[in-house]
C-alpha cells in the first residue's frame, strides 16, 4: 500500500488536539500543511472520511468514564490484503464485518463507514507495498480512533497469516470499542453489559467444537490500569531510564519511541501514559503513527508517538525532541534529548521511586507488578503536590485553588523548583479545574494521600515520644 492509497483513505481527514469534556483544538501550524498534503494527493475522489487519528491516553470527559450497560466492543472486522484492482500490489480490505449494522440512518452510516476506513491505515501502518509471505510472527498492539465530537474507539488488532501452505497474505481481526479494557477482549464477547470495577461477570458461551464454555472475568479494581501491561516497558529500559523518561512526560514534552515491533508501541506508549495517574495526559498521543502522518512529529505541541524504527529517518526535525529507542540491543536507549531530564526530579524522590521498583520479583505476574509499579510512582505525586486539598476556598457552589498558600505550603524545599514547573502543566491545570468542581472528593488518590499524611503524623508521634521517654 503507497502513499498516495493511504493519502486517498485520509482525505480530508481532521487531525486535532484531544481536550477536556471532548472540547478539540487544531494545531493550526503543523497540521494545516498536513492538511494540504492530503488534498494534493492525486486521485482523491472520496472526501468523506472525517475519522481523526488523534488519540487520548485516558478518557479526559464524563461521557467516556461512564461504561456501565455499554456492549464488550462494538465491532469485529477481519481486514485482509487483497489484490488492487488495477493488479499492481496489495491493499486492506475488509473482508468480515460483525455486526453488519444494515438497518441504519443516513448519518450513522456515513459515521460508520468512516470508521472503517480508518480502521485499514492503523491495522496497516507500514505504508509499504505488501506482498505474500511463508512466514510471519503474528503480534498483537492496540490503537485509539478520537472522532471530531471527542468520543473515541480503541481498536484491539492481531495480525497473523493465515493457515496454510505456500505464500499467503496478511490478516488483521480487530476489534472496535468504546471501552479501553484491552485485556478482556481476547475472548469474542459482546451480548453482556460491561462490569464495574473490581466487579465480576459470568458468561456463558458456546464454542463450535468444543461445547458450552462458562467464563468469569473481573475488571480490576483499579480501573486506570486495566489496559496496561508494565512487562514491556521494563524490559525495554532500565529502572533509571523509565524514571527519566517519566520526568519528561510530567513535563509535557515532546517524545518519541521507536520500535520495529506494532506490540512493544503501543503496550509501552499505554504503560508511560497509566505513570501519570492521577493525572491525565492531555496532548497529542498516538500509539502507532503510520507513514502517512509522520508529518505529525513537526507538531510543535507536546506529544506521546510511537514510530516504526524503518521511519526514524522520516523524523528531520529533532530539536526539542525525546527519542526513545526500544529496540533490542540498541546502542543507546535515548537517540536524541533535551539534556535536564536527571535534574528536574528531586533527588530523594527518584530514590524512592527507585528503592520501590527494586522490590519487585522477576516471575511477577500483571497485576502484582501493575500496582507494585503505580503505586511507587504515586509516591511522587503524594510527596510533592499531595497537599493540594488542603488549598481549597469556597466560592459560591463551588470551590477556588488557592495556588499561592499551596506552593508556601510544600513540605521540602527541596521540591519547590518540580512543584512550580508541573503546576504550569495542562494535566495539573485540568485536575485542578475537575477538583472545583467537587463538593466532597473521596477518589481513590485522596485516600492515598489522607493514609500518607496519617502515617506521617504516627511516625512524628513515635518520634516525639521516643524522645520525651529518653
């Protein structure tokens, strides 16, 4: 598939800024030229496709947190590679749809064929003229659709060839979702209503060939990681180079991570953005860009984008740029940066973090290391912003941060100069912004903090009394 066959796929296509409660803001500079690149594509004679291919790293509005009585997914669609009509190569296709969603209006279905085909460039990003293969390691990766209105589709994509003797082409079977519970749809499920956190559902499902089979799953009680698998993302980097490469995504940088593997992106780009919680990346974020919007890297705004290593070269413009190479055997993991990523952490806080990562075992399971891992990077946030509740003034319905008593209030000076830097941030401002708006916060993060504070006033009174009796 050439560039101008994914050019005439994209035409017209709206690359935006993913903002808070599906609010969207181009990025007029970069992405206008982008645009004008796609209407010079010779041949464009389709100019319906609207399917944005920006994502968002967590869901940023109240219409996306809520996923009770949705469906598993939406859709399962087999893409294959099918020959060109004009006989000069390969393209995706299509080839099976579930449900075929027949009786529709106008408006929806225009909607929906929109989707799909965007579906096609992100089940084939390569941008390269596909041909038949004998072999081929199958791999599994993840992508997310934003749509102009800010609602999104996570696609869940596993691309194989298929069964057989001689050369064969590939097949994509992905599945479409509102929902970015990755881990549960490795099982075809859709008739039931999608559990709450923490919370168990069983079905019962008849398999041909093998009978009636009943399945219990249970969503994680800790919901922001229940797309996030941290295994890759320790053993493409090191301990100290996560935590650098942690520092720069709190800043709201510009990054890069390069791979040949579709997998390994979009499973890392998913496990740097859950470092965040509680906080919510808020830029441009795409998992996989394919060839045809490398142009995306020029994008001035900050940025999480994973690119196939075969289009390192692509990237021209590297000043003011993170590039993370997540190639095995690599010769350095960090190809280009800005050079204060070991500064801006304090000290003692990199050591804690540190000192927690070393606990974890090597046979780890998902879950044990999923929160032996969040819950060491949580400690950054609870040391040095955990006070911000303390900070709020009541104004009329709502309540006010009170910005100023909260940076004289950090506890360690030593934090003072982080602190100032990530409260200019978009994630702080908008978290912030949420927080006004709640009469009586009790999220999960609150109680992290009141459980620190509580055992640090026992701690003080164990000292103080150590010292009264000696």
């Amino acid at each position: 598939m050439n560039d101008r066959d994914q050019l005439h796929t994209l035409s017209n296509c709206d690359i935006l800024v993913c903002q808070t409660d599906g609010a969207m803001k181009k990025i007029s500079s970069m992405f206008s030229t982008l645009q004008e690149k796609l209407h010079r594509a010779k041949g464009v004679s389709d100019a319906s496709t609207h399917q944005t291919v920006q994502a968002s790293a967590a869901p940023p509005s109240a219409r996306d947190r809520t996923h009770m009585g949705q469906l598993f997914f939406e859709y399962l669609l087999v893409v294959s590679l099918k020959k060109r009509r004009d006989g000069d190569g390969y393209e995706p296709q299509i080839t099976y749809q579930f449900p075929k969603r027949e009786v529709m209006g106008r408006l929806q279905r225009e909607e929906e064929e929109r989707c799909m085909k965007a579906v096609h460039l992100f089940c084939f990003p390569e941008g390269i003229n596909w041909a038949p293969l004998t072999q081929y390691r199958s791999e599994t990766f993840s992508f997310v659709l934003t749509e102009v209105d800010g609602s999104r589709r996570n696609g869940y994509c596993r691309r194989l060839l298929p069964s057989g003797s001689g050369a064969r082409t590939l097949e994509a079977y992905c599945i479409i979702s509102r929902v970015a519970c990755f881990g549960l749809f490795s099982k075809s499920l859709r008739e039931s209503p999608l559990p709450a956190p923490g919370n168990t559902i069983t079905i019962t499902s008849f398999i041909p060939e093998s009978g009636t089979e009943v399945i219990s799953l249970t969503r994680p009680a800790d919901s922001w990681l229940e797309h996030v698998d941290f295994h890759t993302l320790f053993r493409c980097l090191t301990d100290e180079e996560v935590l650098l490469v942690f520092t720069a995504v709190v800043m709201e940088r510009r990054i890069v991570f390069i791979s040949e593997e579709l997998s390994t992106l979009s499973q890392v780009l998913h496990a740097v953005a859950a470092l965040l919680y509680p906080f919510v990346w808020q830029h441009t974020f795409i998992s996989i860009v394919p060839k045809v919007l490398i142009d995306v890297c020029s994008a001035p705004t900050p940025y999480l984008l994973g690119v196939q290593k075969n289009m390192l070269e692509l990237i021209t413009d590297r000043s003011d740029l993170l590039i993370v190479d997540l190639s095995n055997g690599a010769k350095t993991k960090f190809i280009t940066k800005l050079g204060d990523e070991e500064s801006i952490l304090p000290v003692k806080l990199k050591e804690e973090v540190l000192l927690a990562l070393s606990a974890r075992k090597h046979n780890a399971c998902t879950d044990e290391l999923n929160r032996l891992v969040s819950e060491a990077f949580l400690l950054v946030f609870i040391r040095s912003v955990g006070h911000f509740s303390q900070h709020f003034k009541r104004c009329g319905s709502g309540r006010q941060f009170q910005k100023k008593s909260f940076l004289k209030a950090v506890e360690h000076k030593s934090h003072l100069n982080f602190v100032t830097q990530f409260i200019q941030t978009q994630m702080f401002d908008l978290f912030i912004q949420e927080e006004e708006t709640q009469t009586n916060p009790n999220g999960f993060f609150h109680r992290e903090v009141s459980e620190y504070h509580d055992r640090r006033k026992r701690e003080k009174t164990k000292t103080f009394v150590r010292g009264v009796v000696i």
